[in-house]
C-alpha cells in the first residue's frame, strides 16, 4: 500500500451553478449498483420528509410482494417502494407479460417523476426493460429531459443505454474486481438479497 499525504488545501472550487434536481446512473457489472441509490434515498429522505418532500423506489425487475431488506428497513421508515416487475427474466413464465409490468411501471414512475412531489425518484433496475426492448428508449429520455427541475432521478442496473448516459449528471460505473460467487460462495442473505 502506497501512504498519501493527507491534503492540507482545498483541491476544489466550490461550483457557482444552480441547484437542481439531478440525473444520477448507477451501471456497470460490480456489485453496489442497487445499494448505493438506496443509500441516496435514505439521504434524502432522512433531509427532505420533515420538509414535505417526498422519496420514491421503483424496483422494475422485483416483485410487489417482494420483502427483501431493504423493504423491510423502508416499511419501517416509512419510504415507500413499490416492486414493478415478476422477477428475474430467466424466472419468468412468460415474457410478455414480464413486458406489460414494465411498461404499466414506468407509467406510473413516469407519473411520479413528472408530477414533482417528489425530491428524488428511484428508478431500480430500470436498465434491464430498456435493454431488453421492452420500454421505449427516446421516451424515458424524454421524461427525464422534461422532469421539473427540483425532481433527482437515481437509475440502476448493467449495460445502461449509451443515450441515458449522455444524459446523466453524474455517473458511476460499479466495477467487478472480485466477487465471493464465482468463487463458489452462494448470495447471502442481507447482502445481496
């Protein structure tokens, strides 16, 4: 391990721009993607609900009877997520109708996102109906080029279309280095679940 000298100065100017909600993308194959826009949720929630302003999750591939821990956690806390979809793709027994809960999902998120009572919207996984052609590209870009300007929108999920990117204030690409399964160790609960 290389030490660092710790900075001692400023290595930034502070930006003098506008405040405004923010298109924020999390992609890339390493694990965290889902983990770090729940992260930006609990932030925001934790600032903005004494204040009015309301936190949404959308989760396009889960389930709406999914009680993972982070729905159970949000229950709780009263930050709602609604799951859109039926599961992993390879799950489904049926395709199309895997199809109809995406586009019925990003109907009502596109709602939500264009109503703006909402300080940030989640839109979990959301890459997955956009790359297997089951949502419409040019019109999600649409409705997050038009969303009010105080509305921050967090996208999830691997491969994420190259236009949603150009889009995007600020993107993260999760990079795989190293990860327990394929070494053999199966996904653990409260980890990956």
């Amino acid at each position: 391990m290389q030490l660092e000298t710790p900075p001692t100065e400023k290595r930034y100017e502070k930006p003098e721009g506008e405040r405004r909600g923010l298109l924020i993308v999390h992609t890339g194959d390493g694990k965290g993607k889902s983990t770090a826009a729940f992260g930006l949720a609990l932030r925001a929630f934790g600032r903005t609900h004494v204040h009015g302003k309301r936190v949404k999750v959308y989760q396009f591939m889960k389930v709406p009877t999914a009680r993972f821990g982070e729905h159970r956690m949000f229950e709780q806390l009263g930050l709602p997520v609604e799951g859109l979809g039926d599961g992993f793709s390879w799950k489904s027994k049926d395709l199309d109708h895997s199809a109809q809960l995406a586009r019925d999902g990003w109907a009502r998120a596109r709602d939500t996102i264009l109503a703006g009572d909402h300080f940030m919207v989640v839109l979990d996984e959301l890459t997955y109906p956009l790359i297997y052609g089951w949502l419409p590209l040019d019109e999600v870009l649409q409705t997050l080029r038009q969303r009010p300007k105080d509305v921050h929108v967090v996208v999830t999920g691997r491969r994420c279309p190259p236009e949603l990117i150009e889009l995007a204030d600020t993107v993260t690409e999760m990079t795989l280095v190293k990860h327990a399964f394929k070494a053999g160790i199966p996904a653990q609960r409260g980890i990956e679940d």
